[in-house]
C-alpha cells in the first residue's frame, strides 16, 4: 500500500491526514477502506470524505495496487480507532487508551486500560490506576484509543 503511505502530500494540503490503510473481505466482497483525519483535531465530515475519494479514484487507477475487484470506503477512523503506527502513538499521547493483549503480562493482566504515557521506539507505557504498565507494541493484540463510553469506566 505505498501509493497511500508514500504520497500523501496532497491529503497534507487538504489540512487532512492519513490515519490508516485496510484492505479486507466482508462476506464475498472485498473493502479498500482509507481512514483519515483532520490534522486540527476537528471532527470529520462525509463531504471531505467524498472529496477524497474523488481524488483517490484517479490515483488507484493509474497505480492499479490490488489486482481483484474491491469497493473504495473513505472514512473516519473513529472515536475508538486503533493505534498501529508509531505516529498514532504520538497523535494520541496523554489521552486514555484501551489495551489487549496476547498473553497476560506479568501482574496477570490480558487488558488494560490507563493513559499513554510514551512510545519510545517499540516500548509502550500506559498509566493505568494500579501505576504504570510498560508492553511491547508485538505483544499487543490491539490498542485503541478509549471512546466516550469507555471514559466513564
């Protein structure tokens, strides 16, 4: 996917930024979802989303990166968005994230959930009430950033 994650100059000059790339099969048909946000923070809208597309559509004809038929959804990534580059860790840091991982760690826990405190290269800290719990991102199964519900927990 290096035609999304090698030029995104232009999403840049829209005051937008790519979020992710996620291409994957509901039922029989595929999906090329393009999640982006608004670099101000401000809340997304379906006319931006249109926007891009539109600009996507010429973009992928010409790269032709994916071989099978598939359908183009441009959208927000979310209250509840996962975190699965580097850069979203920085975007999100000092907010509340929820944390899964693979095994439990070694107070017993499997998940979590606290402030992200850092990400320094592939070392994660959270702030969670029992103090901090540090975890390497691989031994995540997935880490999303907390939406309104889960603030009141």
């Amino acid at each position: 996917m290096e035609v999304f994650y090698g030029e995104t100059v232009w999403l840049e000059g829209m005051g937008l930024r790519l979020w992710d790339v996620v291409f994957e099969k509901e039922g029989p048909d595929w999906y090329l979802r393009v999640l982006i946000d608004k670099a101000d923070g401000s809340t997304m809208d379906t006319d931006t989303c249109a926007d891009v597309s539109h600009a996507l559509d010429p973009i992928l004809d010409e790269a032709d990166p994916i071989e099978q038929s598939y359908y183009l959804e441009v959208g927000s990534p979310g209250l509840g968005r996962k975190l699965t580059r580097p850069e979203h860790y920085t975007a999100v840091q000092g907010q509340k994230i929820s944390v899964k991982l693979y095994k439990a760690n070694e107070n017993g826990a499997k998940e979590f959930s606290g402030i992200l405190t850092s990400r320094e290269g592939n070392t994660i800290t959270v702030e969670t009430p029992a103090g901090p719990v540090c975890f390497e991102a691989s031994a995540a199964s997935t880490v999303r950033l907390c939406d309104d519900e889960d603030l009141f927990h």
